[in-house]
C-alpha cells in the first residue's frame, strides 16, 4: 500500500506544475502529494488493494487446485523452451531404438507370413517352354493354389504342376512341370485320327489351339496315344502344345502319381496384358 503520509523532515516532494505569474516574477509551486485529489489517491489504493487480491487468488488457485494435465515448460532467456539434456538425449535414443526394433519385427513378419504362403497356401511358378501354348506362354506365370487337392478331388481338364522323379530332372534344373489333367484314376484314354477319347467318348478340347490334333505320324514328336487304363492314385496329363510336349504319350514318364501334384494353376498374372483364370 502507498505511503501518502507527509515526511516530517523534509520539504514536499512532487511534480511541478505550471507556474504561477505573480506580476512579472515567475514561482515555481511544487504540490505535494497530500495536495491532489482524494479521489486519485484512492483510486491508487484501490488499484493496488485491486492487485493484491488478484494475484493472491492466482497464487492460492494455484497451489490449492494445480492442473494435473498441465504441462510446465522452462524457457531459456532467447525464449526457447528448454531441454533436460541428458534426460532427453536418452528419450530420443529409446524412441529410436523402439523404432527400429518396431521395423524389424515388421519386416521378420512379413519374411514369416510369405513362407507360410509359398509353403502352404500359393506360390508363382515361371513358364520355361512352349509345352502348355496357346494358353500360356514361354516367360509367362502363373499362381498356384496348394491347398486344391486337399479340399476336393483332381478334375479333368485342371493346369496343374506336378514334380520330376529325382531321376528324371535334366540339366537345365527344371523340377516341375505344368500340364492339363485329361484322364483320371480308372478312365480309359486313346486318341483316334488325332482326337483324344475318354472312356470311348470324344473329348472336346476348346483350349487348344486351331488346327492341333492328337497323334500325328507325320511328326515323331507328336505321338498318338495308346489306349490304355489311368492306374488308380494316378492321371493322364498332356500339354496343349501337341506337338511340343513331354507328357504322359511317352512311355518314360506315363500317367503321374497324384502325390507328386504341387498344386492347380488357377491364375495367369503375368504378363498383366493377360491376367486371367485358367
């Protein structure tokens, strides 16, 4: 509160005024505090009175409420907030170290998931030859499903792949091959005058390609086939190239064991020109 009492040694302190003309001499009057208004210096003390109570009830409101969700923030004298030094160098490198170990378990669960597809589920396979054309083509590739055969039973006229016996992969590495299933377990296949028959019944074969017969004896690489019994667990594949193809005609790799089949060819997803099911 502002002492407005008269100091008893001294003379009135105060600001000047605008002097007063007595005759020709000028006197400067100071005016002492005690001789404004009332009225100003109680606006004063009110002021100050005023200012008291609001930041004591700051302070109190403070200390009795404290916001716990608020957050304090130190600033340096440039008015940057200010850091904990090595507090927060050890946060950063613990926020970097999660980071990391985040993205390696993404990446180690990706590995994981796309094994247990390619190992169970699908998996794409490379078109080496000209065996299985027009449908698919040398370079194209197909998506295989694993899981067919174990759900239902082979289906003539299925793209399958199937593995070589050990014995039978050549130099070029080549494990599996891709073919279209024509007999099953216990049918009776043959071709006549280059049509395939199935049980003593023709075979209508859209898939291949204009003019393409079954059996030609003009063409050694294009052998007729025997009438003969699909042996059981077994089927009778041929490519639909006719003409091109190491299938079941030949006596060296006959009907193929169900067992060796990978799976069905079901999609064509390359080149993307010709996505499609089989």
């Amino acid at each position: 509160m502002t002492d407005t009492s008269r100091p008893d040694d001294h003379e009135p302190t105060g600001t000047p005024i605008p002097s007063t003309v007595a005759g020709d001499a000028v006197v400067d009057e100071p005016v002492a505090h005690d001789d404004l208004p009332a009225a100003a210096g109680d606006l004063e003390d009110r002021d100050l009175d005023d200012r008291d109570v609001d930041d004591r009830d700051v302070d109190d409101r403070d200390l009795d409420d404290p916001d716990p969700g608020a957050a304090s923030t130190v600033t340096e004298p440039d008015g940057a907030p200010a850091t904990d030094g090595p507090r927060h160098a050890a946060k950063s490198e613990r926020d970097r170290v999660r980071s990391a170990v985040e993205w390696v378990a993404v990446i180690v669960g990706a590995l994981i998931v796309a094994l247990v597809v390619k190992t169970f589920l699908f998996q794409a396979f490379y078109i080496p030859s000209e065996s299985m054309e027009p449908t698919l083509e040398a370079n194209d590739r197909v998506l295989v499903n694993k899981l067919s055969y174990d759900l239902h039973d082979v289906n003539r006229g299925d793209v399958i792949v199937f593995e070589l016996p050990p014995d039978e992969v050549g130099s070029d590495g080549i494990k599996d091959l891709i073919k279209r299933v024509i007999g099953l377990p216990g049918d009776v296949v043959e071709s006549r005058d280059g049509v395939v028959y199935v049980n003593d019944r023709r075979l209508e074969e859209p898939y291949l390609a204009e003019g393409m017969i079954t059996g030609d004896p003009d063409d050694p690489l294009n052998p007729a086939i025997e009438r003969q019994t699909v042996p059981d667990d077994h089927v009778f594949v041929l490519g639909d190239n006719r003409s091109n193809s190491a299938d079941s005609r030949y006596a060296y790799r006959g009907p193929i064991p169900i067992d060796t089949i990978v799976g069905r060819a079901f999609v064509l997803v390359w080149p993307p020109s010709k996505l499609g099911g089989l």
